[in-house]
C-alpha cells in the first residue's frame, strides 16, 4: 500500500521492522516536541536542551511502542503461535502472527496485553516524574511526557478501530456470541473502517478551526486506520477463497521441462515466447537440476543466448525457493509476495509434482472474487470459543 518496510533489529528470533512512513513521523514528532510542546511547558532551557529532550522523548516513545508489541508477541509464543515479525508504526504496530487465533479468549488474551503493557509504563513513568521532577527537569519532563503518552497509547489502542487492539477485543468479543470468526472480522472490519473516516473528518475539521498540529495527527491517524482496516477486510477475503485449499489444490501438474544442455535460445523461442511460460524446469532422467525463469535469461546479454547451454544460467535445484503440497494456498500466496517469486515448484517426499506461478494464482482470485465465490461452510477456526 505505501512501499516495503525495512528490518532494524531482532530480538528473540523475531524481525522488528519499520514502515518507511515511520522514519517521517519520528522526524515530525520530535520537531514537534522539540519546537512546541517543550518550550510551551518550559521556558528556560537553551534551544539545544529542547532539541536533546524533544528528540530523546520521540526516540523512547518509539521503544515503549516496541515493549507494547513485544508483549502482544511474549503472550502470542505463549500459546504457541510464532511470531515472525513485528512492523512498527509510531502509534503501535503490527504483530505478525504465524495464524489466526484459534479461539476468542485466545485472541482476547493476546490484544490486551499491548494497551495493559502501555498502562503499566505509564504508571512507572509517572512514578520516576514523582520522584525526579525536583531533581532533574530535563529527564523529568521525559518521563511525564512519556507517562502521558503511553496513557494515551493505551486509551488510543482500546478504541473499538481494527485492528487496533480494541478492534481485536472487540473481534473477541463478537467472535464468542456469534460463534463466528468471518462475521465477527467484518463487523469489526466495518467499525474500524467507520471509525477511521471519523478521524479524517474530525482532524479536517479542527485544522479548520487553527488546531493545525492534533488536526494533522488525527487526519494521519485516520488515513492509517481506514487503510489498515480495508486490508484486514481483503486479507479476509483471500482467506475465504483460500482458506481451504493447499499447494497442490491450486499448482499444475504439466510445465516445461527441457535438458540442461539445451541452449537458452530454444528454451525463449519454444517455451517462454512460442507458450507464454515465465520459466522451465531444467531436468534430466526425472531429477530436477534448477529452473530457467525470464529473470535468469535478462542477465545474460541476447547474442549469447545461442551458444549458452540452460545449465550455465539457470538457478541450481539448492537455490530454488519450493513448498510441499501440503502448504497451505494463503501461505503459498504471502511466500511469492514476500520472496518476489514468479513460480515456486511444488515437492511431495522430496519429488516435484507441480508448479504454481503467481500470474495463474491472481487469474484464479479475481476469476473467485468476480463470480462472488466463498466458502460458506465457515472459517477453519469457526466453532464453540470459550469467552
Ligand atoms: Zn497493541
């Protein structure tokens, strides 16, 4: 939606990252504290003291986000789901879990912790102002900006917007009395949809009234929760396509195969320009030696194509990207995404039996969605949920 987030650290086995939307709103907020809300609130420090704290206050606020998504994730491993990444925004972030909650409480348990983690700093925070704002004004006026803060954090997050924490409990919550995990997502989907446009209109509004800083803050806050809302309401869509299907359900049985001493010309020539195929399995006697894919045939400059062999470009079998049949078909979409890969050959024990390219996974999802196909028969995770 707004470009690829990039990897700053990983603690624990999980990669934190960071939407470059975020590096943006780190600059604006410490010019904002270091410009405004500090000289308004004390007005004897030297320009360079409001520029350290102001800058200092917006970095650690960014940490104490990071300890609110690190404690949605401890309780997430917990119960056993994996967390491989956490992506930072500066008003929270986005745990990624490995799967769905399985229940209600479990998904209630998991989005409480982020606001309570945030209350929980809030209180310490306030207690070091209490006992520092005498002693040393400058860390003082850290510690109660960032009590503030996380205070707001967590009233922020527990607002009923998905997927902001509230979105979720309140997920939870619909989850356990209607028994169902798709209605229970749109219902939450829709009010945090809703509930985003408010913002908009509310941050439109006090900008027109001279409240020029918070109006931009709700606008932006606003753009963010409609945005993240719709993808929440997509991601369950795919899922109601795919949900049910594995690797081999959606990958086909025929594709190119040709011999590693064929040249590259005859491969263009034949398979990717004479049958439209985007790449060939190099194989011989049955063994898969790599594959031959548009990308590894535009490095190497057009008169060479004649007199080069497949085997001397082609990616080598331990350098392919496979999944088992077994995979499921959502799983197998976000590994193209994330590796940028045209085609990923499917292995049953260690044996390839098809190929699933991206261009025929799109073509059979928009054939789903334009023919309004969904599986009624419920979400995997639909049945009884404690609450
Ligand atoms: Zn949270």
């Amino acid at each position: 939606m707004f470009g690829r987030s990039f990897r700053i650290a990983r603690i624990g086995g999980i990669d934190i990252e960071v939407h470059p939307s975020w590096l943006l709103i780190v600059v604006f907020l410490a010019w904002s504290l270091s410009d405004g809300v500090f000289p308004e609130e004390y007005g004897n420090w030297s320009t360079a003291a409001y520029w350290i704290v102001g800058s200092t206050a917006a970095v650690l606020l960014f940490v104490t986000v990071l300890i609110h998504e690190l404690a949605h994730a401890l309780v997430a491993i917990r119960r056993g789901l994996a967390v491989p990444k956490i992506t930072l925004f500066i008003f929270g972030g986005v745990s990624h879990l490995s799967r769905q909650p399985r229940s209600a409480g479990e998904e209630f348990a998991i989005a409480i912790a982020g606001p309570a983690t945030s209350v929980i700093i809030a209180v310490v925070t306030f207690v070091a102002w209490l006992g520092l704002r005498h002693v040393e004004s400058h860390v003082a006026a850290i510690a109660i900006y960032l009590a503030t803060v996380n205070l707001l954090l967590a009233v922020f997050n527990i607002l009923p917007g998905f997927p902001l924490d509230g979105g979720r409990v309140l997920r939870s919550i619909a989850w356990g009395r209607t028994k169902s995990f798709r209605k229970a997502t749109s219902i939450a989907g829709t009010v945090g949809e809703v509930f985003g446009y408010g913002l908009m209109v509310s941050g439109a509004a006090l900008l027109l009234s001279g409240y020029a800083i918070n109006g931009l803050w709700f606008m932006l806050i606003g753009w963010f929760l409609t945005g993240a809302a719709r993808g929440e309401k997509q991601a369950l869509q795919l899922d109601s396509i795919l949900g049910q299907l594995k690797a081999r359900d959606i990958m086909r049985e025929t594709y190119p195969t040709v011999l590693p001493s064929v040249s590259v010309q005859e491969v263009v020539d034949r398979h990717m320009i004479g049958e439209g195929e985007r790449a060939a399995m190099v194989a011989r006697d049955g063994a898969v030696l790599g594959i031959l894919s548009v990308s590894d045939v535009r490095h190497l400059s057009r008169d060479e194509w004649a007199n080069t062999p497949v085997q001397g470009i082609m990616t080598p079998r331990d350098k392919v990207v496979t999944v088992t049949a077994a995979l499921p078909a959502l799983e197998v979409l976000h590994l193209l995404g994330e590796r940028r890969l045209n085609q990923v050959p499917v292995l049953e024990e260690g044996r390839m039996i098809g190929l699933i390219t991206r261009r025929e996974l799109i073509e059979r999802l928009q054939l789903a969605e334009s023919l309004g196909h969904d599986h009624q028969d419920g979400h995997p995770t639909d049945g009884p949920a404690p609450s």
